[in-house]
C-alpha cells in the first residue's frame, strides 16, 4: 500500500480554502503529522477521521478516495 493515495483530505482542504496547519489546530494535532495525511505519506485513524470529517463539515466519505472501481460500460450496437 505504500505510495497509494488513500484519503483526500487535501483536496477537501483546498477546496474549502483551508490549510493544513488549520486544520491540525482544529483537531490538536502536530502540523507535520497533518502535512504526511496531506501528502498520503501517512493515514490517521478512523476515529481522526471521523473527527477530522466534522471539522470540515462533509461526510467521512468524502475524505477517503473510493476502493471499488468505476463501473464499466459495455457498447452494444
């Protein structure tokens, strides 16, 4: 799993206009340990998370890149 991008947290970061920093404030974590999420180096915990998901007011989904695979289209003609 090394080198996979697991969660979005930058993304949603971004889009919200948000830094890291803020964020590790939020959730009184270390900035360096919120930049290695950021960055996909390192993940938090499912509690983080979860926590980190209400800080950010989405769902805990939309931190988290999806696993199953885009579904496929078969052209019938």
């Amino acid at each position: 799993m090394a080198n996979k991008d697991i969660n979005r947290i930058k993304v949603v970061l971004v889009e919200q206009k948000k830094t890291a920093k803020w964020l590790a404030e939020e959730l009184g974590k270390d900035p360096a340990t919120v930049s290695k999420w950021c960055t996909n180096l390192s993940q938090p915990s499912l509690e983080t998370l979860v926590e980190a998901s209400k800080v950010l007011g989405v769902d805990v989904r939309d931190l988290l890149i999806s696993t199953k695979d885009e579904p496929r289209y078969i052209r019938i003609d």
